[in-house]
C-alpha cells in the first residue's frame, strides 16, 4: 500500500496538462481584456465622428 501511494505521489504525469491549462487561461483572459479595451475606444471614437458630422438642419 506504502509503494502503491509513494508512486502516486511522485506521479507527474497530469501536471503537464494542468500547466497547459492554466497558460491557455491566462491567453484567454489577456485576449478578452484587450478586446474589451479595444471596444470600448472604437466605440468612443465612432461617437466623436459621429458627433462631428452631425449637420443640423434649420
């Protein structure tokens, strides 16, 4: 039983994948941070050309 649990321990067969894992995390969360970032300045953007070609008509 000893044997059975001090090879599980030193098992790391399952840690490569866990590692892969977490680096596909983070580049996720980088991927939406910078997306959202860029959304909101395009939106801001499309409002300042939108506010700067409005013509009001007398």
């Amino acid at each position: 039983m000893t044997k059975l649990l001090s090879r599980f321990y030193k098992d790391e067969s399952g840690a490569t994948a866990i590692e892969y894992g977490l680096i596909a995390t983070l580049i996720a969360i980088a991927i939406i941070a910078s997306a959202r970032l860029v959304g909101t300045n395009l939106i801001a953007r499309f409002t300042d050309v939108s506010t700067a070609l409005d013509v009001t008509t007398p």
